[in-house]
C-alpha cells in the first residue's frame, strides 16, 4: 500500500508494525453540526485515539452555519456513538483540547479567510504541520461552493510537503452529467490521488474480506468463471422504511441510494480480475474493467422491463407492527414513481463472466436485513443417482454465499448422502462465522477510512473513473424508467412491506428457468 | 473451582466407560459455577455448561465425539438455551505447575476462548506422588486423568455458544515423560499449536521434547521470578530453537507476553522522536533513565534491552548493578539506568522512560497514579495518552494472532541478557 506513514528515520518505529501512524494533520470537517459528524465521524477519531493510532499532532476543526458548543457536543456524541465508551478523561484532556470549531456559511468567502487563519493557529498550537484533511459531510449542494472557495482561498496544497486531501461523502452526483460535473470541480482544485470518495460500505471487514477470500486461497479462483458457475446473486436489503427522510429518498430511490455505489462496489470486488499489487490505482483499475464490461442495457421504454424490475413497498407488517406504504410516508409525494426496490439483471461481457447473469435486488421494507453475494454453481454434467420412480436425485447446486451483514461469514452448500441403505443426496451447509471464529470486534467503517485517509491510502475509496462509469451505466436506466413513465406503458409494481419485493422481480429469474435465494 | 457437580450418567448415553474403568474422582467437576445457571442433570447437560467431565485418557476423542453429538442435538430441541457452533483455529496446549496455577491458567483459557475458539489441550502438573495417589496403572507408571469441557460465549442475543472444546491432562509432577505422546495424540490436523508456558525456567521432562514441534512458543517474561531469569530464557530458547543470530528465528514463533505488554510504552517512546527534527536528536542519546515499579524490573530491562538493539547501543561496563556504559556505533558512551520508582503499581511495570539527547529531555511518564502517561519534549506541546494495561486474555489473543509475531522481541531479549550477564552477546 501507498501512504505517508511515519518512521523512515526514526530506529524506535521499527518493528512496531501493527501500528500505522499517520503523519501530524488537521481534520477540517464541513458540516460538523450534522448527524454524521456526532453519529460517526468523531467517535470514530476518539477510538482511533485511543488505540493509539492518531498522530502525536493532530486536531479536529468543526465548521458549520450555526454557533454551537462543538466540543461539548462532540463529548456527548462520544459518550454516546463511540466503540469504546464512557470517554475517559485522560484521553479526552488530549483529544478534547485538540477540537475546535468555526462557524460560517459555506458559500461565504470569509469562512474560509476565518479558517485559513484558524488553522494556521492550529498549525501552532497543535504541531499539524499544514497536512489538511477536509472532510466535505453536507449535503450535496453545497460540495461545490466548498471546493471552489478552499481553492480559492489558498487552502488546498498540491505538494506533497505540506499535504491536502478531500474526503466526500455520497451521494457523489445524481447522474452521470451531475457527476462528471462535480469531478471537473473536484479535478479544477485537485489531483485526483487527492480525493477520497468515500463507500462507508468498503470500509466494512467482510466487503474487505472478498479480496481476502477470492485472492488469498487457492482453492476458489480456478473455479470463479463461467464454466463452473451459474448465477451470481446480489442483494442489499432492509427492513427498515425510509425512516423519515422522505424528501430526501424521494428525490433519490434505490438505484441511485443503494445500487450505483455499494452494490456496483461487490459486484466490482466479486467480478474483478486479480490486481497486481494490493496498491490503489491497481485495485481500482480492475474495477473500472468490470464496469466497462457491463453490457448495456436497452434504454427505450418498451424493453427496459425485460432487464430491470423497480416497485414501492405498500403498507404491511413489520415485526408484527403495521407500517404505512411509500406513498404514504411522509414527505413522499402522492403521485411519486421513485422506486424504493429495485431488481436487475446484468452481465459482465468479458472472457471470464461470458453467459453468467448477475442477479441484483436491493430494497426497503423488505423480509429482512441481509445484505450477501450468492454464487451458485453448475450442476454436475450428468446425474448418477436415481430415485425410486426414476427421478434424478442430486440436482441441487452449490452454492457459496458471503454474507457481509448481519451474522457475517461465510457457507457453502453442497450435497452429502443421507445415512441409510439408499442413496439420496441431500443439501448440508459448511458453515463459517465471523463471530465464532474472530470474537474480537471489528473497527467501525468510518474508523478504517479515516485513518486509510490520513494515512494517504485510497484503496478503499472509489476513484473517479469508477464512480462516472457506474452513472454511465444507471444513468442510461433512469432514462429508460424516464421514458416509460411518460409513455406511461408501465405500471410501477408493488410490494408488501416484510416480504421479498414483487412478483414482476420473480418473473425476472424464472424466464430464466432461475428463481431468488431466500437469504 | 467451586465444589464438584454430579450429574446422573445418561443411562446408556454418552461415552460411558465400564464401570472397572470409572475414575474414582467425581464424574464431573464444575468450572466457576455461575449464579443462576442451572444444576446440570446428566453429562450433555454439564458438557453444555461448560463443566468438565473425567474421561478415561484412551478415549478422550471418542467421548467428544459423543458430547459434541448429542450437544448439537440437544440444542436443536425446543425450548434449549445454547446453540452448539464447533470452530477450531488454533491447538493450544497450556501447563500449569500445581493448583493455584492451575486455576489462574483456567480463568485465562476460559477468556481467551470467548475470542479464540480452539482445541486446548491443559497439561496440569501436580505436586502429588504416585504413592499418595493409592494405585498404579497397568504398565505400572503414575496415573494421568483426563477431563473433557466445552468452552463458550455469549453470542449477542445472551445465549450461550458452545465453540470449542478443552482437554485437561492431570499427572504427578514426575508423570510428566509420560504427557507428550498423550498430547500428540489430541492435537487437531491441520490448525497450528500453540504452546504456552508461562515461565519456562522452571524444571521440566516434557518441556524439550513437545516444544520443538509447536507453530508458537508463549511465554510471559513479566512471570519470571527475578531480572537474572532472563538470561535463563534466553538461553533455553537458543538452545530448543537454535536461535544463531538475532532474527533467524526457527519455523516457531516465539511470543512473550510481558514484550507484548510493554507495547503501549515502545509506541509512546517511540512517538516522541516522529519528527524529522526530534530523530536527529535520537543520534545524539547520551544517557537514558527507566523507572520500573518493584515487580517491574524485568520487564525495565527488556525495555532497555530494546532501545540498546534498535539504537545500536552495546554495552561496555557495569556500575552499581543497574547502571551501565553503552556505546553507540558512533562510538560515543551512553549511560544506562534502570531504577525502582516509589510507586507500586504502573502499566507493564514501568513508571517513566526519560532520553536526554543533546540537551534537551524527551520523557514518557505515568501522571500521578492515573493510567494516563504523558509525553513531553520541546518539539511538541505535552500531550497525554491513557495507557490502559492490557488484561492477560487479550494479551493472549494478540499472542496468537499476527502481532505475536516479532523478531525484535528476540533481540530485546537478548540484549537485555547481554545487561544482566554483564556482555556477551
Ligand atoms: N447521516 C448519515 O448516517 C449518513 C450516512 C452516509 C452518508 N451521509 C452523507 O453525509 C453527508 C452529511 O449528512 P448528515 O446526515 O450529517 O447531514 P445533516 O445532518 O443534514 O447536516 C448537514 C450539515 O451541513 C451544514 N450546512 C448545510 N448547509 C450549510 C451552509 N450553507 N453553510 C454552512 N453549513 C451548512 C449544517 O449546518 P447547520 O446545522 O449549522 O445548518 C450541518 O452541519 C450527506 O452528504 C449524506 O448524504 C450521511
């Protein structure tokens, strides 16, 4: 891996190699009075602290539009999100005295004269040594107006020595002119090694743990291609609703909130071609071969539907309680078509994918919180075992599923013998769990990407070629759904609430003779 | 070990031995016993709740096979409250000489397999003689007894998990020959085994002969009786391991926890001397001073011993016990010193590491008797950093995880022999 981390001159870091330190530097966060900023961002930086993994020089600077105790908050927020709780004292006298906040609007030039000040005191007082992170969490109108006034105020180095880097919250465009838009910002103040665009679904252990399985055992590869296997299966699915983001999620739905970025991020990770080195601009190369390779879908109204299903859940039932339907919601139009669940059909035409559909679903309200990547593989070219009344026995495939949330790990069906004096195959599972095998508790996402940041690694983030590439793709099937809706020729589906999305979904896989995994 | 647990025998169930060959102690002996679990009924029951069973030596595997069976079923059954998961990642064999270590050495294993599910196998050595214990077996040497006991967790809805699977090997003190053909016997195919042996000083027959074969050798420099045991050890690990140079460690990786707890204080340390400006200071290092509460003195000395092998710093000269002569590669003299502070208790033993460098004083010291160490120099303003003493279970689990891996432990350790023996490294 790339990055700055210290101790080439110093005898004493030698050895001390479990512990990557990254070099003294501010954390500018824009938007600090935001729900992100208390619910993850600080307590992610406390127990990095903690485990002493921040530089010995390091600060956090808040910037938002309102006055606001921000340490005190910050403290609260602590005391209440962190890994590692209550704060302890001690620690809190160091971290705590290293917070500071600047109030401002962010389209208001002198913000950034206030902060460039500000943090040259910083500099001063903290040993940061002019090595900036900015961390852009606010909505998404206001990334521009941010980037463009830290350019022109001076705050952006494109040294090395001092360094700057920007990280950027999703959603990162709502289209592909939107997106290409916002990276010619990001590219008039910046090189692109500079930015980090941030998938907190990358920084989770098991989406880490593909690569690991795929590229760190020599059993899987030989057989990860379509002459063995059948389908791939992609879902995301939640239980929950929109939570009361309506406004939000109208505006948005499930292809542009869950599809373009964190499944297209697995399925790259699932499908890619080995790298050739565990380094960023390699990792991220494969990637952005898978998605060149997905073959495009057709983007006129009348076909759309035989590649992609889209529904709203109605009103149902979850966990027992009733729960209205998406129309219903607040801040959701009456009339809205924004679908809340999404299924697709996609393939990946290049040697190793030719002729294997990747079946993707991911929706809200649906039967229950799993997110996994379901491979199953063909069936044996010929049946040995018969039943009784001459029925082939055996047919079940393999499938390996990895399950990335809840109950992470991994299984394998496969077919043993039932004990007894016939043969009769049946399905067994060879089970693997993240909990029972590793009882240490995982970091939180945001703790691996802020530190892989500050530590100037991006593998883990998505580098612009990837993310433009992926509205490329979506931007072409919002168009079709576009088109339909105003021909009207199709009806948006719908779904009960806790159930497993619409049948139109089913109808998707048994034209292909296929059916869902129950996950 | 609260007082033994009995059990019926299921009639016909599980692993029951012919009554000739019942051991005479309790059938079952319970670990802690925890308020409000139940009385277990029968072997599954107390297999389930962790108690552990006597099992004939021969057929240790057998009667395992036999609980994990019926635990599993037992656990599908309405109403259960555990769920039965085998996992295995590690062996680990684990010896404690006599009782009161026996049950330290248990607490511990009971911890770490909450985060390391594996095979462990509990080698306890007993002050008994063959002649106390009343009969000889049939080849006429001392008696071993075996006990089978399932180790678990809580998953995260409360319930019980059974995991993994301990074995524990009782003998006499002079038994001890007989263990490692028994061990081998036990230990599961294709996971690595882990040996640990808190101070491996002490006399042993069976120590040389299993410890050769093991993935990783674990010890604990902070058990060691005194500062001059160091040099012991060193010299029993090059002589089972044939270490000939500081990192041509063998096929074994060898781990010692006390090195793994002074890991908070080799960061701090090493933290002070991060900047460009604060390193060129580090060459001019012309005395060092170690502050080690009263049973610190070891782990004060491998602390030296580590900034001698990563300064180049060879020692010269003795005074006064524990003050030394170092010189550096440069060739000029450091001076070492390694005092008892007045404080009783301080993370990894060690109360505060001061470098003088050119005049100027870069120090890591304990604040008061808080746990918060704080790091002063005049290239940074003093920052303080809660040191929180790493508890032996997790210690452990770092032991067998990658971070037990580390060839400068040898070298400090060695380095550290070289202070004690006065030269000769
Ligand atoms: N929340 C999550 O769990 C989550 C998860 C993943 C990604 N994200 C992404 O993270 C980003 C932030 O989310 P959030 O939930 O933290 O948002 P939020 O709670 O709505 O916070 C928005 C922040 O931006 C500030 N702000 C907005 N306009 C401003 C302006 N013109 N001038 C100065 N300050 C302004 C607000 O300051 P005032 O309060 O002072 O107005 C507030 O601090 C979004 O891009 C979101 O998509 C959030």
């Amino acid at each position: 891996m790339s990055g700055t981390e210290l101790h080439s001159e110093n005898p004493l870091r030698e050895g001390l190699v479990g512990e990557r330190q990254p070099e003294p530097c501010a954390m500018v966060i824009f938007g600090a009075s935001g729900d992100l900023t208390k619910r993850k961002l600080v307590p992610a930086l406390y127990t990095l602290a903690r485990e002493r993994l921040l530089p010995a020089g390091f600060a956090i600077v808040g910037v938002a539009r309102r006055e606001i105790p921000f340490v005190e908050q910050m403290r609260e927020a602590v005391n209440k999100y962190a890994r590692r709780r209550p704060v302890d004292p001690g620690l809190w006298s160091t971290f705590g005295s290293g917070i500071s906040y600047v109030a401002g609007n962010f389209d208001d030039p002198a913000t950034y004269e206030r902060l460039k000040s500000h943090l040259e005191a910083v500099d001063a007082a903290r040993g940061t040594r002019g090595n900036r992170v900015f961390y852009i969490s606010t909505p998404p109108e206001s990334f521009e107006p941010i980037l463009q006034n830290l350019g022109r105020a001076g705050l952006i180095s494109r040294s090395e020595h001092p360094w700057t880097r920007v990280i950027i919250e999703k959603p990162f465009g709502r289209d592909l002119a939107s997106a290409e838009a916002l990276n010619k910002v990001c590219l008039n103040v910046l090189r692109e090694d500079q930015i980090y665009r941030i998938d907190h679904y990358l920084g989770k252990e098991t989406v880490q743990n593909i690569l690991v399985f795929r590229f760190a055992n020599g059993i899987f590869e030989p057989l990860w291609n379509h002459k063995y296997i059948d389908n791939v299966q992609l879902t995301v699915a939640e239980a929950i609703g929109i939570e009361g983001r309506g406004n939000y999620y109208d505006q948005s739905g499930t292809l542009r909130d869950m599809v373009q970025n964190h499944i297209f991020q697995f399925m790259c990770l699932m499908a890619m071609e080995p790298p050739v080195a565990f380094e960023p601009n390699a990792v991220h190369d494969e990637k952005v071969k898978v998605l060149r390779a997905l073959r495009e879908l057709p983007s006129d109204a009348g076909s759309i539907a035989d590649w992609t299903v889209r529904a709203q859940y109605g009103s149902g039932y979850d966990k027992g309680q009733p729960v209205p339907g998406y129309r219903e919601e607040t801040g959701v139009r009456p009339d809205s078509r924004t679908e809340t669940y999404v299924a697709l059909k996609l393939f990946v035409d290049n040697f190793r994918w030719a002729g294997v559909p990747f079946y993707v679903r991911a929706g809200k309200r649906m039967a229950k919180r799993v997110s996994e990547i379901a491979i199953t593989f063909k069936n044996v070219p010929h049946t040995l075992f018969k039943g009784p009344s001459g029925a082939q026995l055996g047919r079940d495939p393999n499938v390996l599923a990895l399950r990335i949330q809840p109950d992470e790990g991994i299984n394998l069906k496969f077919l043993s013998k039932v004990p007894g004096p016939t043969i009769e195959p049946r399905p067994v599972t060879m089970d693997f769990r993240y909990g029972s095998s590793f009882g240490t508790e995982p970091p939180e996402a945001y703790e691996r990407l802020l530190l892989d940041c500050m530590l100037g690694d991006s593998t883990l983030f998505t580098r612009g070629d990837e993310v433009l590439e992926s509205w490329r793709f979506c931007t072409r099937m919002l168009d079709g759904w576009a088109a339909a809706d105003e021909s009207a020729t199709a009806a948006l589906p719908s779904y009960e609430a806790g159930s497993w999305g619409p049948k139109e979904a089913d109808d998707l896989l048994s034209r292909d003779g296929r059916v869902w995994r129950k996950p | 070990m609260s007082a033994p647990v009995q059990t019926q025998s299921e009639a016909g169930g599980v692993g029951e031995a012919p009554s000739s060959r019942t051991p005479e102690s309790g059938d079952v002996r319970a670990r802690e016993w925890q308020e409000g679990w139940a009385v277990p009924v029968d072997r599954i029951d107390a297999f389930t709740l962790g108690a552990a069973i006597s099992v004939e030596p021969d057929r240790i595997e057998a009667e395992l096979a036999g609980l994990w069976r019926k635990a599993a079923e037992r656990a599908r059954s309405e109403g259960a409250r555990f769920s039965v998961t085998r996992a295995c990642l590690w062996n680990l064999i684990v010896h404690s000489d006599g009782d009161e270590e026996f049950l330290r050495t248990k607490r511990l294993i009971d911890e770490v397999s909450e985060t390391v599910p594996a095979r462990i196998i509990s080698l306890h050595e007993t002050s008994e003689s063959a002649d106390s214990l009343g009969y000889e077996t049939p080849d006429g040497g001392p008696p071993i007894r075996a006990f089978v006991e399932a180790n678990f967790r809580r998953s995260g809805n409360g319930r019980r998990e059974v995991v993994a699977e301990e074995i524990t090997l009782e003998a006499p003190r002079m038994a001890g020959q007989r263990l490692p053909g028994l061990v081998r016997s036990l230990l599961l195919a294709d996971v690595p085994t882990a040996l640990l042996v808190r101070n491996p000083t002490a006399d042993s027959a069976w120590l040389p002969r299993l410890a050769p074969e093991v993935e990783r050798f674990i010890f604990d420099s902070a058990r060691l009786p005194h500062a001059e045991a160091l040099v012991q050890v060193e010299s029993l690990l090059r002589s089972l391991y044939r270490q000939d140079s500081n990192r041509s460690l063998a096929h074994v990786d060898i781990v010692d926890l006390g090195w793994l707890r002074l890991w908070p204080w080799r960061v701090l340390v090493a933290s002070l001397f991060d900047s460009p400006d604060a390193a060129k200071a580090l060459r001019e290092v012309s005395e060092i001073v170690l502050h080690h509460a009263p049973d610190g003195e070891p782990a004060a000395l491998l602390l030296s011993g580590w900034l001698c092998g990563r300064l180049r710093l060879r020692w010269q000269a003795t005074h006064d016990r524990r003050v030394f002569t170092l010189s550096s590669t440069a060739g000029h003299h450091v001076r070492l010193r390694v005092e008892q502070a007045s404080v009783q208790d301080a993370p990894a033993g060690i109360e505060r590491v001061e470098l003088r460098c050119g005049g100027h004083m870069f120090a890591a010291r304990l604040q008061g008797d808080t746990r918060c160490i704080a790091l002063s120099s005049h290239l940074q303003p003093e920052r303080v950093q809660p040191v929180h003493g790493r508890p032996d279970p997790e210690l452990m689990v770092a032991a067998m995880g990658v971070g037990g891996r580390d060839p400068l432990m040898y070298e400090a350790l060695r380095h550290s022999a070289q202070l004690v023996r006065g030269g000769g490294l």
